[in-house]
C-alpha cells in the first residue's frame, strides 16, 4: 500500500516538473534554475515522509502482535561464566521485540530472600494489569552437577522444560499454551516438571497464560541460552501468528 501511494506522488512530481522543463524555450536561465531547485526539495520531502511513515508502520506492527512480560522469581540464579536469568531474560525481551511483540522485562530482585520469592513476584503481579499481556514468562534456570546441553548442526543449546502447579485452577490452559510453544522447539525441548502443588502454586494461579520455562543449567554459559532463546522467540511468534 505504502509503495503504491509513493509510486503514485513521486510519478506525479515527476511529470509536473518535467513539463516545466519542457518549455525550456520560453524559460529563462533563472526560472529554469528556480524549477530544478523546487524539483529537488519536493523530491527530498517525498523521501524523508517516506522514511518516516515506515518507521511508524513498523512501530504499530510491533504493537500489533501484543504485549509480554518476562519476570525472573529466582533473580540471582547464575550460569557457568557468571552471567544470570536477568541476562537471558534481557536476551529473550530483544529478540521477542524485534520479532514485533512489545516486552516488558522486570529486574526486580525477587529473591533477595530466597525461601520468600514467589511471594516477593507475587507481590508486584498482584498490583500490575496482567489482562494486557498474551503471555507472562518466568524465567528461571535448573541445576545439574554435569553439563547438558544439545549438540545441533548449527551449534550447542541449551535444554528447555517447562514448570507446572497442577493445584492452580489455571493448569489445564497454562499446559496446552505450554505444548504449543514447546511443539515448535521438539530439538530442544525435554519432559515437563510437574508438581502437585508448587510453592504458591508458582503463582499460575493469577492468571492462565503464565508459563515458568527453565532455561538450561547452571553449567552452561550465556552462549547457549541465547541459541536457545533464539528458538524460543520463534517459537512464540509461530504460537500467536496461529492463533491470529
């Protein structure tokens, strides 16, 4: 649409000012020099309107796609070169928005009290909207005393699962929302952890489209959750692309 009406006002400034060069003979030097310049600064405004209508169309697509929430319960959870969950989650929240979703990504420290974390997330989602976001990830990591990870063609990932409450009212939805992703991530993905009743539920319970995925081990390096997250993201947009 955006290509047609430009075609459409460039071709337009073209011919009027082509045939005001046509006469030629009954222009003087001057008006033929006053012609080129106005030819030259209609021509650049056309350009820089062009410039800016795209970007704005790129923005509303962004927003187009929907909102999500990246939040980390378990803050301070390292890998093996010291980078940590907020990292992964920073990674995920770019690609996810240059894919065209619009994130936000909490740093909070939830477990500055460790045994009290789902308690301290649950307290800040508790006093946000979360009915603006299609989907609100918990992003964690698990723990292995070897490193697992999985050896593609293209280069080592990392193993995903996802986490579940069976207790909270919400499973059943948080489960098939769960499957759809993880059936575009079949080379990655490993058995769910299910548990009957999760601390607070996980905090499932507030809304049905919170999913808690374990992005890797503590033995592996940042490297690899990105590989991973790369994956993930794509997975995402080919759930929500579905379903639109």
């Amino acid at each position: 649409m955006f290509k047609k009406v430009f075609s459409i006002t460039i071709i337009a400034m073209l011919l009027f000012n082509v045939n005001t060069f046509a006469d030629t003979n009954i222009l003087s030097n001057q008006q033929q020099k006053v012609s080129k310049v106005m030819f030259e600064r209609d021509l650049k405004k056309i350009i820089e309107t062009k410039k800016e209508i795209i970007e704005a169309a790129k923005k509303e697509q962004k927003k187009s796609l929907g909102k999500i929430l990246i939040y980390h319960t378990h803050t301070l959870e390292e890998y093996a070169d010291g980078t940590t969950v907020i990292d992964a989650g920073n990674d995920l929240a770019e690609k996810l928005n240059n894919l065209g979703f619009e994130v936000d990504n909490v740093v909070d420290n939830f477990s500055v009290d460790y045994n009290n974390a789902y308690a301290s997330s649950r307290n800040y989602l508790s006093n946000i909207d979360l009915t603006q976001y299609k989907l609100i990830i918990d992003l964690h990591r698990d723990a292995a005393g070897s490193k697992i990870i999985r050896q593609l063609e293209d280069g080592d990932y990392t193993v995903i699962k996802f986490v579940f409450s069976t207790s909270n009212k919400n499973y059943t939805e948080q489960q098939n929302l769960a499957n759809k992703i993880s059936a575009n991530l079949q080379d990655i993905y490993d058995d769910d952890f299910i548990y009957d009743k999760g601390i607070l539920d996980f905090n499932q319970d507030l809304s049905n489209n919170i999913v808690l995925i374990e992005n890797g081990f503590n033995t592996n390096t940042i490297d690899e959750v990105k590989n991973s997250n790369t994956k993930i993201a794509n997975a995402i947009l080919q759930v929500f692309e579905e379903e639109d």
